[in-house]
C-alpha cells in the first residue's frame, strides 16, 4: 500500500479553529512539576516554581498553552502521524507570564518543505496566543515538525530555518538533570497526549524500544537548567529556541551545557551515558536590565 501524501496546499489553508483557555497557578505548577522541578523540596530557586507563594511561571510554559490538539492525527493531512517527531521550537514572550491568565490561541502553518523521497517533511506551524479580554499578544510560539515518512510529495526544498550557532569554547557551566519513569507520564497531563509517549506498542511501531520522552519535556528541562546554573530571573527572558537531536527515555539523565555571552545564553543537551546529543542550538535571549 502506498504511504499517504501531502497535500502542500491543502496544509496551508489547514482550518484550526481558536482555542480559548484559563489556566490558573495548578496549571503552572503541575507543568514545573512535571519537568522535576522540586524534586528537592527545601530548594528555594525551585520552590518559587511549584508554591504558590509569590509564584513564578517557567518561560517555556506556553508551549503547553491553547495546544490544538491532534490535527496532524487526521487522515486528511497526509501526514503519517506515528513517524513525526518535533524537529524546531521557537517562544517568543511579549510579556511576562502571571500565575493566571485567560488565553486566546491561534494555529497555522507556515510552509511545508519536501527533504526529497525517502528524507522526509518538514511542516512549520506558529501558534499566536493573546490575551483573551484584552486582545493584547501574550506568546508567539514557531515549531517544525518532521515527517520522516512525507519526503517525495513534490513540494519546494526550502527555505529552511538556521539555527543558533553553540559558540566554540568550553560551557561555562553544565548540570544534570535526572527524569523519573514516570516523566512522559507527568508531562503528557500539560497538553499532549500522543501515545508515542505512553504507549510501548505505538513507540515499537514507530521503530523505538520503548515510549520516549516528549521533546518539549526535554526543552522545558534543559532551559529551566540553564535559568538555574545562571541564577537568572525568568521574567527577564524574551524569546527561546531550540533544535532537537535525538529521542530521549524517561529515566535517563540529562547534562545541559550552557554558555552566557551578555544577553545571550545558548545551551545544548546530552544523555551521557550513551554519548548521544538529544538538544542542539539552544538559545535564551534576555531582555535588558
């Protein structure tokens, strides 16, 4: 049977209807909870994420924010939706996140790049959320998508996305960062339910040993890593981005290296123990004090 095929036009005028949501300090907890934040309880750069007193919100919490939903699970997409894995992840914060807010959010896809038969597909979608009584723009988030079974579907080869470039000196600083078993499960609880994360028959189909963990999980943790070897505030960050590696398994340790060029922190991630790179091209951009 032939794979399915994309219909490049068809994706372009996608019809994603606005997602409405409130999301309340639990909400933000439980996505801090769920990267492991906490995991020391009297660790006070910790704390301020998981208590309510004085709450702080993770600038990568959006990414969990009017999430719309499986689109790329419908047959009409011609995506094969159990061979996609999440290429590219860009945030964009107007404004700081408060512990609560009424949220509007607006999905649609940017391009659809052909990598050539057998390479796969890149789809770029943007995810615009504003303010829900106000109108005013809250988050801009960018995500690339890879399709590694859509290659060959006749569309154009570019223009891709270039990543940050991870400057050439040793980190300033690197920490590791433990996930638990159960990590996928904590963090599909945010958002995202695809049983590639869950589900061991879904994952040996989609040619993994087991369910792997989401990549905006790893994202997440890498960039909170960063914020805290740099004791820097969150609220003072602007935009993140990032480019995933490889597939990472609950219970597996992560080692973020960061580097701090003013403005500018770029970091990258690693499972040591099996020497793979499973973050790349990470930047933090800071507003100015």
């Amino acid at each position: 049977m032939d794979a399915p095929r994309i219909d490049r036009e068809r994706l372009l005028q996608w019809p994603f209807e606005d997602v409405y949501q409130h999301y309340t300090a639990k909400d933000a907890m439980l996505y801090a909870l769920s990267l492991g934040l906490g995991a020391d309880p009297v660790d006070r750069d910790e704390l301020r994420f998981v208590y309510e007193k004085d709450l702080r919100v993770l600038p990568t919490f959006p990414v969990v924010l009017c999430h719309p939903g499986p689109w790329n699970a419908d047959p009409a997409t011609g995506i094969v939706r159990n061979r996609v894995l999440h290429g590219e992840q860009g945030v964009i914060l107007h404004q700081p996140l408060p512990p609560e807010a009424r949220l509007r959010g607006r999905t649609r896809i940017v391009d659809v790049i052909d990598k050539g038969e057998g390479r796969g597909a890149l789809v770029y979608t943007e995810r615009q959320i504003f303010d829900a009584d106000t109108g005013a723009p809250v988050v801009t988030l960018s995500a690339t998508s890879f399709c590694r079974a859509n290659g060959g579907f006749g569309g154009p080869s570019g223009p891709v996305r270039q990543p940050h470039s991870i400057p050439e000196r040793p980190a300033d600083h690197e920490i590791d960062w433990p996930t638990l078993p159960q990590t996928a499960l904590w963090y599909r609880l945010n958002a995202d339910f695809n049983p590639l994360h869950v589900d061991p028959d879904v994952a040996a189909k989609a040619g993994f040993e087991r369910p792997i963990l989401h990549g905006l999980c790893t994202f997440g943790i890498a960039a909170a890593a960063a914020l805290k070897a740099l004791r820097e505030d969150p609220a003072r960050v602007e935009a993140l981005d990032v480019r995933f590696s490889a597939p990472l398994f609950p219970g597996e340790t992560i080692s973020v290296e960061v580097w701090r060029d003013g403005d500018v922190v770029s970091f990258r991630a690693w499972v040591r123990s099996r020497a793979v790179k499973v973050l790349d091209n990470g930047r933090i951009r800071l507003r100015r004090s």
